[in-house]
C-alpha cells in the first residue's frame, strides 16, 4: 500500500501527490505507531479482559475449528470404541 501510495506522489498532478502522501502517512501511522505501540499497551493493561467474550455472543458465534481438533477428537474416540 505505502508503493502504491508513493507512487501517487510521483504524479504531476498536485491533488493527487497531496492524497498521496496523506494516504501513506496514514498507512505508516496505523502500522508503526497504532499497532505497534498502542495496541499491546492497551492489551497488556487490560489483561485478560482483552480476550472477553459474552456468553450471549458466545451462543450466536459460530463454532470454527480451522486446526481440525474437533473431527481428530472425534476420530480418537471412534477408534476406543473400535478396541
């Protein structure tokens, strides 16, 4: 994004060198200074409170298993049986 950004200032139009930098500057401040600093501050104060998750929301979420342990677990279980 900051290429794609810089480039913009390389146009000889004024406007769009002014978007430009406006952009990249915003992009360099989110990645650097938000993200970098502020975001783990604010994490490490709050503790485990960071990681809260309401019951209710909890409920309505859906149940994602990207790693698989689910149907692994499930797989155990069929082979004790099977023994």
């Amino acid at each position: 994004m900051m290429a794609v950004f810089i480039g913009f200032m390389m146009t000889p139009d004024a406007m769009i060198k002014v978007m430009g930098r406006a952009l990249a500057f915003g992009v360099l401040f989110d990645a650097f200074v938000v993200r970098m600093t502020i975001m783990p501050a604010v994490m490490a104060l709050m503790g485990k409170s960071a990681w809260y998750l309401p019951k209710w929301l909890d409920k309505i979420l859906p149940n994602i298993d990207v790693e698989g342990e689910t149907i692994m677990n499930h797989i155990e279980k069929k082979n004790d049986r099977a023994v």
